[in-house]
C-alpha cells in the first residue's frame, strides 16, 4: 500500500537562527531541548531512510514563515528539486505581511510548492479576520489546499490559544466552500471542535500528527465513521519528539495500521485521501434545495 506522510518539517536551521537573531523563549519551556534532540533528524538523507523503513513513498515538506519550526520556500524547493521523487513542498507566508499574496503567488506558480501552511497561533493571528480573506482567495484561484494549525502549542507566552480554536476554521469553511482545508495533530487536545469542524463541513481534512496514545483512544473506528473515511490524513509531524521519545514514522504507520480499519478506509488514510485534499474531489455530492425535497416527500406520500 502507498503511504504519503502529509505532515512533515525539515527545519532550516542555521537560517532560523540568522532570522530570529534576538528570539528567546520563556523560561520552563522544554522545546528548545526538544529541537535539540531532533537535530540529527534534520538532514533529507535521515529522513529518506525513516521513510524508506516505513514504507513512505513520499513526504510532504512544509515551510514555516515563523520561528521555532522555520523553513523558508526556497528552502522546500530545493529539497523538492533534490528528492523530486519522494518530497512534495508546501509554503508558507505570514499573513501580517502585506506582501503575503505575492509571496505566495511566487511560491505555487514560480516554485512549484503544492499548498499553504499556516500557524495562527505562531505568527499571531486570529484566522477568521477578514483582513486575511485575500489571502484564502489567492489560495482559491491557485487550487491549493491550506493547511491550519489548531490546538494547543509547546510555546508558552509564544503563543495565544485563542488563534488556535478550531471553530475559528469553521468560519473560513463556510466562507470558502470550495476551498480545500486540512486541521492537524487531530486537534491537538482540541479533539472535540476540530472533529465538529470536519464532520459539518465537506471541505475540511485533519491529519493524524498526534501523539501515539491519542491515535489509539481517539482515532476509534466509530469516530473515523463518523467524520467519514474520507476526511482522515496520515501525518507524523516529523521530526518533533512525542514525549521525548526520538521520531520515529515506522511506530505511526504501525499504530494506524493496529486500528482495525478496512484496507479502503487504510487506503484512504495513507494516500487517497491527501490526493482529495491535493487535487479537489472528483464528484462533489448534489446540491438539493428545499423545493426538491418538498416534492420528494410529496412523491412518497402519493405512492
Ligand atoms: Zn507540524
């Protein structure tokens, strides 16, 4: 079975550290430590070979307009024109930047990158404010899907939880009906909303970048029903570290894999489903109005 891993960083290190000269973190927060142990983790080759022995035929590399987990387009277009096999890039702009269509623009149609990732929460701003609609718009007439943050965050005063509530998307959901989103790390403890937001709108996707245990408890057959099949994305987040524990992308393979779930919906999860998400749905289901419905029931009750 092909797998593509639809949540993947390789940070551009030493060009954050140039970038965010004068950044530090609050003190007690252990991510610094955390990106410390994935720094062997970072190069491509060492990520290939993580992919190569969970079977992962390719990865999607996301650019990062913002500290911590930066990656800049040029950077995943370069290791998309290196790997043009086993990596697809997706980028990133900050929306507070009033070149941020252009850059984007740039990025799809000069680079080749593939999607739009965003991080509310780390670059600071509230999703559903319309002065970012020109933005989603861009994203719209481009034909790529867009990738929100949501849920919780390791960045302490970094951050506001408040720009990481999944009903934020909602909004933009119903605002954009033909724009295709993807939510990450099943909501990172924000479960419940992230799975409203996809279950009510046909146009929302979440990956499967969460903790191993969460996979387990939350991600229940009866839930995947539930949301539909077909709005499930494999993901890991590589290469952050899950409770200190070393990345590792064979474990998520496997833990899918130990759901109990049929070989299409597996299907779905590990490939077809990001190619819905990369490509748009093939049938999009019928519109019905009340009228019609009015005169099914009129129908039913004549017979
Ligand atoms: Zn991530």
């Amino acid at each position: 079975m092909e797998i593509i891993n639809a949540h993947v960083h390789l940070i551009e290190i030493e060009a954050m550290a140039q970038k965010y000269q004068d950044f530090s973190l609050s003190g007690g927060i252990s991510v610094l430590q955390d990106i410390v142990a994935t720094l062997p983790l970072l190069s491509p080759e060492m990520l290939i070979q993580q992919m190569d022995e969970a079977g992962i035929a390719k990865s999607v590399l996301y650019a990062v307009d913002a500290p911590i987990v930066y990656s800049s387009n040029e950077y995943v277009k370069s290791l998309c024109d290196r790997f043009p096999d086993r990596f697809i890039g997706f980028a990133s702009v900050n929306p507070n930047d009033p070149t941020a269509v252009d850059t984007l623009e740039k990025a799809v149609k000069g680079f080749g990158l593939k999607g739009l990732k965003l991080h509310p929460p780390l670059q600071n701003f509230f999703p559903n404010d319309k002065a970012f609609y020109p933005l989603y718009e861009k994203a719209l007439e481009l034909n790529i899907p867009i990738v929100f943050h949501v849920g919780t965050t390791p960045f302490g005063s970094l951050c506001r939880l408040s720009q990481a509530n999944p009903l934020l998307i909602d909004d933009i959901a119903v605002d954009f009906p033909d724009l295709r989103i993807q939510l990450t790390h099943l909501g990172t403890l924000w479960h419940n909303e992230s799975f409203m937001v996809v279950e009510k709108n046909p146009n929302v996707f979440i990956d499967t970048a969460a903790y191993l245990y969460e996979i387990k408890e939350i991600l229940t057959p009866n839930l995947i029903d539930r949301i539909g099949p077909d709005k499930i994305i494999f993901g890991t987040d590589y290469p952050m570290p899950y409770a200190g524990t070393i990345h590792n992308i064979k474990d998520f393979v496997d833990c899918i894999g130990e759901i109990g779930l049929s070989q299409t919906t597996l299907r779905g999860i590990f490939k077809d489903n990001f190619e819905t998400l990369l490509n748009g749905r093939q049938t999009k289901g019928k519109d019905i109005s009340l009228a019609e419905l009015m005169a099914e029931v009129a129908n039913h009750s004549n017979q």
